[in-house]
C-alpha cells in the first residue's frame, strides 16, 4: 500500500486539506495518507524544510511526500519532483528541499511540465496530487516532468563560518511547540569547527559556555527538590534532530514564557559562536 504524507501551511479551518485528501482518495481509495503538519507559518521555506528533514526518514523507502508551501507557479517558482533517499518529494523549486539537498544527494529531479493539461489555481490539489498518484501506481519521473540538475538553494540554511574559524554565526531557523529555539547550526557542524575549544554562544543578550545532551542535564539530581530552581533557566542543547536548541527547563509560552518569549528570539535572528584560544 502506497503511502503519501502532507505538510503544508493550509491550517485546519479551511476546505484545503480535505479536498487534497479528497483527490488523493479519488484516484487511489486504497492510498494510506499521513499529515505530518498543515501549522507550517504561511509561506516560510525554512521552518517547512526543518520539519520535513527531520521526519521523513521515519517513513518506509518509497513513501511520497507533497509539501504545499508558496506552490503557486510562476516563472520563478517552477514545480518538481525529486527522488531522494528512496523517498519521493513533489514541491515547488522555492529552496524548500535545500536543506535536505545539502546532506544527501538526489538520485533524480524532473521540473514537472504537466500543467498544460491541468487547469489549476490550486496546484497542490491539481498538480501534486497527480503525480503523487502517478508515482504511487509506479509511474515514472520522466513522464511527468524533464530532468534537471539542480535546485534553488535558500538562504540561512547554512550558517556561516569567518576565515580564522573562531566564529560561527548561525540563524534561527524554527521554533517549536515549547517555544524552544533551534538554531542552522548542526552538531556535527559545530563540533569539526571548534576543535576542543572553549566557546560562548550569544543570542542577543544571553550568553551560554555549555551545551547539554538533554534537558534534565541542567538539574542536579543531589540538591533536595526543595532546593532547585531549574525550571525557567535558560540552557542550550543539541536536540533530538541534532541542531544546536535554545531552550527554556520545563518551559510554557502559555504561562511562565518560553526562550522564544524570555530572550525576544524570532524567526532568522542571529545566534553567534564565539571560539576561544586555548
């Protein structure tokens, strides 16, 4: 059985979601179809990509993907479909596949040319579920689309290392749930440039020298309960994803803030690294 996930910025009230089901159900009834999130911010690449990245592995080779952000096509956001890591990902070329881009390479990218058969103002619902279905039946790429090399890249996926490498400066490319901040700044990124060395992270005002391997790091387990005053400190992690996370211990934008909320981050702020000499 074929399996097709979602992730779009379409929300809950609206039509949208049920009629992309609705045509999916249409053309293959036996389908098994997956949303992984449909509260992707309106129109932002970089938060869609971070999601996707880091749940599409978790799917069986060969289950299709259509991510229905800034789809509108036009001469500059043409659509595609990408085989990737045994996976498939319909989208349109906005940079939004970048990020994956960037770790693994495609085994194959087509522009996806059946528009003149199609008639859409809609074209995750028209285009994207057509070749999602094509694809589920076995179809191949190259009836629905003419290869092509490569793909927009987006900006602030990467961050950015100085010549002398003593200074990263990253980006806050998503933030969660728990309003936790995470950072363009990977694990493995960090770690090859710092080399043993002592560091400090800023992000604006707030200054970190430590970086734990889970939250509940930040407690000491020996101080008797009455004692601690963990929750609402501010620390930095390497999340489950492995990028570099500013956190708040047990926090809840609702109530007591979150990092997000306490330290005034948002989307594309700057977070910067800073090496010290031994």
């Amino acid at each position: 059985m074929a399996i097709i996930t979602l992730t779009t910025d379409f929300g809950e009230k609206d039509h949208f979601v049920g009629a992309v089901k609705g045509a999916i159900y249409s053309e293959l009834p036996d389908v098994k179809i997956v949303d992984i999130s449909h509260s992707i911010s309106p129109f932002n690449i970089p938060e869609a990509a971070y999601i996707i990245r880091n749940a599409y592995s978790s799917f069986p080779k060969g289950t299709i993907h259509i991510i229905g952000i800034d789809s509108e096509m036009h001469v500059e956001n043409k659509h595609v479909a990408i085989k990737l890591d045994d996976h498939y990902f319909i989208c349109a070329n906005n940079g939004i596949m970048s990020m994956l881009c960037s770790d693994i390479s495609p085994e194959k990218i087509v522009e996806i040319n059946i528009h003149d058969r199609i008639e859409t103002s809609f074209p995750a619902l028209d285009v994207f579920v057509k070749v999602a279905c094509h694809i589920a039946r076995g179809g191949t790429l190259e009836v629905i689309g003419k290869i092509i090399e490569t793909i927009k890249p987006i900006k602030n996926i990467i961050p950015f290392i100085n010549e002398d490498q003593t200074q990263i400066i990253g980006s806050v490319i998503y933030i969660d749930n728990y309003g936790n901040v995470i950072t363009n700044i990977k694990q493995s990124f960090f770690e090859s440039v710092q080399k043993g060395r002592d560091f400090e992270i800023s992000a604006r005002n707030h200054k970190f020298k430590k970086i734990y391997s889970k939250y509940s790091d930040i407690v000491n387990f020996e101080t008797p309960v009455e004692k601690r005053n963990d929750e609402g400190r501010g620390l930095v992690v390497y999340n489950s994803s492995k990028y570099l996370e500013i956190a708040i211990y047990k926090s809840n934008s609702l109530t007591s803030g979150s990092a997000s909320t306490l330290m005034g981050l948002d989307l594309m702020d700057t977070v910067t690294v800073n090496f010290l000499k031994k």
